[in-house]
C-alpha cells in the first residue's frame, strides 16, 4: 500500500487565470492527487468576483477570496468598504484581498494604492476576516500602514508570498501575521528569503503557489498549479528541520486558525 501525501493547503492560486481555462478540472485533480486538498483561489479584480465565486462554488475544497490588486487600482479604481463587506457573507469568501503596495512596477500610483490598502484594511477590521497582502519594493510604507491601522483597530493579515526584507517581516510576526511561502523560497538564489523564513514562529508560516505563477523546481519556468504547494512544503520542512508531514500537519492548524471560514 502506497503511503498517501501529507494533505495541505495552497492558500493563495488565481484558478481564473486563462492559463487554466482549459484543463481546470484536471488542475484541481492534480491538486488533489498532490494532497492539496484545500485551495484558495483569489479576485484580483472586482469585476471578476463572480466568476471566481462560480469556480468556489464548483470544486469542494476550493474557496475565494477577492479585492482589488494593487497593481490594478489605476485602471480598475478604488472600491469601497461596502463593496468589499457585501460579498463577505458568502460560504466560501474567506479573506479580503488581495490588497497592498506595489512599488516595483506601478510606483506612479502610490498614492492610490495607499488608498486602497486603507480600503481593504478597514473591511477586514469590520468583517473580521483575515487581510491577504502582497508587497513589493515597499516595505517602509507598508510597515508604517500596517501598523498605524492595527493601533486603529485589530485586524489578521498574512503576507502573500513573502520575500521583502526582514524588518518587514519582523513587524508583521510582532503584528500577529502570517507570512506565506511561495515558490521564490525554494529557488537557489533565494536563501535570504530561507533564512528570514527560519526566524519566524512555526506556527505563522503557511504554504502556497500564487499559481500559474513562480513554479518551484522542478517546474521553474513552467505553469505553475496548486498541486505543487507539495514541493514548497518540502522545501519549508528542510528550513524548519522537521519531516514533511510535521511541517504540513502544522501549516494546516496555521491555515485553519487565520482562515477560519474555511475549516
């Protein structure tokens, strides 16, 4: 008898992405084969929030998260607190975001998105769902956003694939946020990544593919899919110096107590 893997959680792929229009099932049974058994897929534009809400309410084990991308905001314009709160109470919406700063390829709309941030920020903090950053070239501002509006109000948050420095890493442990990793942490030329990732409590760490994007070896380069959260983990197990099924076992308590609405 094979030993079953170790059942996991990618918590953040774009499952809407045209990368997957075609094979979407199979995607979610290759997950599935890989022991991801839960996944969430994320809205980077509100416009599209129904059809990612259709493909959460397709797959078991599948649920959604959406807001406006930072990356996006320029184009799409900035949402409201009650457009965001509306969709909250939806079985399978878990999370508020993605959201955050995006300094490296679309800095001429700081502004804005500082804006937004503040949006999505206050919608967790009312919804009591947990925040999903991304943060790029960005951390001073960051930090001081995150902080400032968690004296506000107490909000959860997890950084989305993480690699920014590690004094924005630090603020977010002393916040109690997450920090997930991704692909980039298992890439050779990403050790300093690994090595913040080794300072973190083991019970803030959690895994994910931000799929088709950033596919870990042995797939760097190609699509990218939710059944390879399996190769992130192992790389995370190696950090921590646990065995794969400890480490998974915990990022799955870690998963369930930031992303409650999905257990």
């Amino acid at each position: 008898m094979t030993d079953l893997p170790p059942r996991i959680t990618d918590s953040h792929c774009h499952l809407d992405f045209p990368n997957f229009e075609e094979d979407r099932d199979q995607v979610v049974e290759n997950a599935r084969a890989a022991g991801v058994h839960r996944m969430v897929t994320i809205c980077t534009h509100l416009t599209q929030e129904p059809k990612i809400r259709a493909i959460a309410e397709q797959y078991d084990g599948v649920f959604y998260a959406a807001g406006t991308h930072p990356m996006n905001v320029a184009e799409d314009g900035v949402c409201t607190v009650d457009d965001l709160l509306a969709l909250t109470d939806h079985p399978k919406f878990v999370a508020i975001g993605e959201t955050g700063l995006d300094y490296h390829y679309t800095v001429e709309s700081a502004d804005v998105q500082k804006d937004s941030l503040r949006i999505h920020i206050e919608a967790a903090q009312r919804s009591k769902l947990p925040l999903i950053i991304h943060s790029r070239d960005a951390d001073v501002d960051m930090a001081d956003i995150l902080t400032t509006e968690h004296k506000n109000a107490p909000y959860t948050c997890v950084m989305h694939c993480f690699s920014s420095g590690p004094e924005l890493a630090k603020t977010a442990l002393e916040l109690g946020f997450y920090l997930s990793m991704s692909g980039v942490a298992t890439f050779p030329k990403s050790q300093e990544v690994r090595d913040i990732f080794a300072t973190a409590p083991i019970d803030r760490i959690l895994v994910e593919t931000d799929a088709p994007y950033l596919a870990p070896p042995p797939h760097r380069g190609k699509r990218n899919e939710p059944a390879y959260t399996a190769f992130t983990a192992q790389v995370g197990a190696d950090v921590f110096g646990m065995p794969l099924a400890e480490f998974a076992a915990q990022t799955e308590t870690n998963f369930e107590t930031l992303f409650w609405k999905a257990v």
